[in-house]
C-alpha cells in the first residue's frame, strides 16, 4: 500500500506532499486542481509513463515523483531539467 506520495513539479503541482491512511483514501476537489496528476503521477512512478515536457509544472524544473510504500520501500521516479 501506498503511505505518502510527493510531487514535484508535474502539471499544477510545484510540490506536494500527500499522506495516505490505511484502508481506502478519497482524492475529491474542484476541476482543474490537480486530482488527475496526481494519478498521472502514480503512472508515472509504476510504469515510467506518461513521457516528456507536456506534464512539466509550468515554471519548470526537475520532475519528480517520491512514492513511500507502506514496507519502507522507496520508489523514485525523475527527469533532469528542462533545457
């Protein structure tokens, strides 16, 4: 299971830090705030996809994307700045 998930830099989110609980979690706001790269982000972790600048944070920078299993395990997903 999935216990915290960062974010950098990816669509709207400069840096963002979620903490997930045990059992189901709900991820609920308005249109356009950033629910859909927060999966986009996930996808990314697990499968190295969606690929290139069009999900980079508008004001650029590293992508990044931490994921802390419930385990401990650490997986690290991230690009090198845009030129």
């Amino acid at each position: 299971m999935i216990k915290k998930l960062q974010i950098q830099n990816i669509q709207s989110h400069k840096d963002t830090k979620l903490e997930f609980s045990p059992g189901v979690n709900m991820i609920i706001g308005k249109s356009d705030n950033g629910k859909s790269a927060i999966l986009n982000s996930l996808f990314w972790c697990m499968y190295n996809r969606p690929l290139g600048d069009p999900h980079r944070n508008w004001d650029g920078g590293v992508m990044e994307v931490k994921t802390v299993l419930d385990n401990g395990v650490v997986v690290l997903s991230e690009t090198m700045d845009s030129v």
